[in-house]
C-alpha cells in the first residue's frame, strides 16, 4: 500500500505523526503543524482510501489501517514517534500503542474512545444512540450515497472542519467493518489482557456528539500512564477547532517546554 505523505519541520527533529479520521485527510492537521513552529519532523499521511491515497475495495479493518502506518515508518526508516491521531487516526493509535509500543514515545488521542469501555459505557443507551450515525454509513447503497450526495457535509461534518476526498465504498467499509467485526470483540473484551503501557493522552470535546454521554473511565487497570481531558465548549473536530490547544498537548507530551504529562489520573474541565 502506498500511502500520500505530507512532511514538513526540519529533517533531523523529533519525528511526530499525526493520523486523520474520517471523513477527512491529512490537511484535517494544517493548522495544528502551523502552530508546532517547526519544533518537529511532522509526517501526515492520507489513510487508506482517503484523500490522495488510492481506496482499495478491501483493507479497512482497523488493525490493516495500523499496519499501513507501520509500513510507513519502515519505509521512512523510523523506529519510534511521537503519535498524534483524531477519530479513527486516535483509534489506530491505540491498536499500535498496545501491538508495538517500542514504536512510540508517546500518544495523543482525539475524540475518540479507549479499548476498555467502563460497564457504564456498555450499559448506558445513550452510548448506542451516539454510535447510531454509523449504520446508514455502514449500509451498502446508503453509506455510499451519504458521502457523495454532500449529506455527510450537512449533517455530521460542521462548515469549519475539513473534508477530505472518501469514496462512497470506503466510507461503508469503514463502518461496516466496524459495526460487524470490531465493535462485537471491543463489547466482549477483547482487549481486557491488553495493557498500554505507552504515556498516553485523550482528549475529547464536552459538545462532542459522538462522545458527549461517554463515561471514559475503565481504562485505570490497563493504562496507567494515561490521562483523560474534557474541554469545554468544543465539539468533535478538535484539531480545527482548537488547533493552539492541540499543539500545546503535542508539546507538552513531548516534553518540549512543558511539564510531563501526569500519569493515572482522570482530569475534567
């Protein structure tokens, strides 16, 4: 698989990639490598099927997506990154962050959930009705006329955040792949032995939609150095949203000019 790349910042910097979701692409993170001053080798690449990268018919399984980035690291000769992902780009962080944690120094995750769904979160039918959006997308037929139509646009995709070029059958392989297959383990417990042991942080929108009624607790057992940051009054599309504040978080993981992330801690506000 041969994936568009964008790199920008100085040749011999502390790597950094920054993984979109969707519906967008890798310009989803213009604003945030605008703010980053050049203080990293930035990498961003178009995932599988979106933006400029070629959209196969098969290969949206998450954990496939996870290994087109690996690949991308061999090929650019890179052991380890500081990692940077927003929806299904925070996801596939952590697939990696527990599969091949000697990959990363550490992991910021956007608007999106953790493998360890407390028993609230399973329970509670708000979380199903926050997920709802997934089925028409996930629809043969449907998902594909969504996304072509402009619907997507109108109804999920607010007029400040970036759309990137998806074709329909990448959209419903996205979602169905999701809904049949990986949604059923994540309910069973398929990460429940898996620990990330990777300084990790998530942060998430307090009008977030898609993570608004998300109790976000559950993950202590497994991953103790990571924490968890609601900020209020943003919704879903935190990198555009809020892009000084995502570049502060990236820094401060890092460690450059900021202090350490706290560890095992829940933070709010």
């Amino acid at each position: 698989m041969r994936l568009h790349v964008q790199e920008s910042g100085p040749p011999d910097g502390p790597p950094l990639l920054l993984v979109h979701g969707w519906p967008q692409d890798g310009s989803a993170w213009r604003d945030v490598v605008a703010r980053l001053d050049g203080r990293f080798r930035c990498l961003v690449p178009d995932l599988r099927g979106h933006g400029r990268s070629p959209a196969p018919r098969e290969g949206y399984e998450k954990e496939r997506l996870a290994d087109d980035v690996l690949e991308l690291l061999d090929d650019r000769g890179l052991d380890r990154v500081l990692y940077a992902g927003h929806d299904w780009g925070g996801w596939i962080g952590f697939l990696l962050g527990i599969r091949t944690p000697h990959r990363l120094t550490g992991l910021l995750a956007l608007s999106v959930g953790h493998p360890w769904p407390s028993r609230r979160d399973r329970l509670n039918p708000l979380r199903l009705a926050a997920l709802a959006y997934q089925l028409p997308l996930a629809t043969p037929l449907l998902g594909r006329a969504l996304t072509e139509t402009g619907a997507v646009r109108g109804a999920l995709v607010p007029p400040h955040a970036r759309m990137g070029a998806v074709p329909g059958h990448v959209t419903e392989a996205m979602y169905r792949t999701f809904l049949l297959r990986e949604l059923p383990g994540l309910a069973t417990g398929r990460y429940a032995d898996a620990r990330l042991t990777v300084p990790t942080r998530l942060v998430v929108g307090e009008r977030d939609p898609v993570m608004r009624a998300a109790d976000l607790r559950g993950y202590e057992a497994h991953a103790e150095h990571m924490t968890v940051e609601r900020i209020p009054g943003a919704g879903h599309f935190l990198p555009e949203e809020r892009p000084e504040l995502i570049a502060e978080r990236i820094a401060r993981l890092a460690g450059v000019g900021n202090e350490s992330v706290p560890s095992g801690s829940f933070r709010a506000g």
